[in-house]
C-alpha cells in the first residue's frame, strides 16, 4: 500500500495566485514527521517544510505553509503568492516514529508545478 | 552556509566499468542516506547510515552495490560492474539524529550517472 500519496502529476497556477500540493498519507504509528521537499529544473533536493503529528499549530515558513488535517491524514503544501521560481517538482514524504533509529523518509511520486506570467 | 556536497556531478561509463561515487555530510550530521531517482520509480532509499554504521541496504542491490563511510566525513556509494539500468541520479543526504522523528535530510546536488 502506498503510505505517501500525491494524486496531482502536474498542475498549472498563475503568477501571484495562491496554489494548494495535495498529500495523503497512511500510517498507524501516532508519532511520525511530515516534510515537503522542492525540486527544481537543476535537481537538487531542497528542504520547504516539517509538521509533526503532534503538533498543535499548521507549520508555516514564509510563503509556504502546511495545512494538516490529522483525521483526514491529509498534509497539503499551500504556496501564497506564486513566483516563477516556484514552478519544479514538489515532494511530500513521511517519517514514523517506529523507523526512528534510521530517520527512514517515505516519499511520494511528486507533484510538477508550472507557474504560469 | 553547511551543504552536502557530492563528486563527481556527472558520470558517463561503459557497462561494467567501477562506478564510485563521494558524499561529505554536513559537518556535525550523523545520519547519511543513499537515494536514487529515476523517472520510473521515483526516489528510493538504498543505504543510511547512524555514526558510520550501516542500519539499513536492504534497498540496494548486493551483489553489484557497496556503500561504506571510512570516517565521518566521507561517505561512498560503488558500483561493480555498472550496467545500463543503473543509470539514474544519486542523491546523498545527511541529518542530525537527535532530532528525532523531527530530523531533516538535506540533500546533496546528486550525481547524475549515464551506464551505456
């Protein structure tokens, strides 16, 4: 069974606009660790943003923010205001507690962003 | 600003030729992770490592693959023989363990590694 899945292969979004990476996740274990990574056209692999599953606020750094729905295990990447250095392939991958000893990261297949001037 | 860096950046070899690949984690990290990345199957661990011992290569393939740290600062990731469905990018991460579940991976540039 796929414990991290990205349903959207592409998406489209126009300059300035907000845009919403779907991410859901499958997991028992009640501790685990929630990140999104960002690859652009170069490929490195670049760190955006963690929420843990016991954290009791949204995580938000600068124009990205994590919008977690613990019930509905679900993990969205919410990007304000769209650059056209946005546009790469955006990553969503999980960490359980129970993998703790090697910090294991399950990652989903990736969503492509096109940021549309 | 601490990276990881990883050499070569690219690599074009003949099938059955010894491929080695180099990572230096961020100095203080005691986690590093071997991924590769194709189009097919996405990213998937192969190696890490906690304090220079391996846990865990299940996902690499034994006969052909080794990965090894002589010391902290070095980390290796080999291929022999190489062959053409080897070819992929190759990222090296590396995290601080202590941090938990919380523990972030940062990422190398990746090698980008052509098998003909």
């Amino acid at each position: 069974a796929q414990k991290i899945t990205q349903t959207q292969p592409g998406m489209f979004v126009q300059e300035k606009e907000a845009v919403t990476l779907d991410c859901t996740y499958d997991t028992s274990d009640p501790s685990y660790g929630l990140f999104w990574y960002k690859q652009p056209s170069s490929g490195e692999m670049i760190f955006l943003i963690y929420q843990g599953s016991y954290d009791q606020q949204n995580a938000t750094e600068g124009r990205y923010s994590l919008n977690f729905q613990k019930a509905r295990k679900s993990a969205n990447l919410v990007i304000s205001a769209s650059q056209l250095g946005d546009s790469a392939m955006y990553f969503c991958a999980m960490r359980e507690a129970r993998y703790n000893q090697g910090g294991k990261l399950i990652f989903g297949q990736g969503t492509e962003l096109s940021v549309k001037p | 600003d601490a990276r990881v860096t990883q050499t070569p950046r690219h690599k074009v070899t003949e099938m059955g030729q010894e491929v080695t690949m180099r990572c230096q984690p961020i100095l203080g990290h005691n986690t590093v992770f071997w991924y590769r990345q194709t189009m097919m199957q996405g990213l998937e661990l192969l190696a890490y490592f906690r304090n220079r011992a391996p846990l865990d290569d299940s996902g690499m393939p034994k006969d052909r693959f080794s990965a090894e740290m002589p010391d902290a600062t070095l980390a290796t990731l080999k291929i022999q023989p190489s062959e053409p469905r080897d070819s992929a990018v190759y990222f090296c991460a590396s995290g601080l363990a202590s941090s938990g579940v919380r523990e972030t991976q940062y990422f190398g540039p990746g090698t980008r590694l052509l098998v003909l």
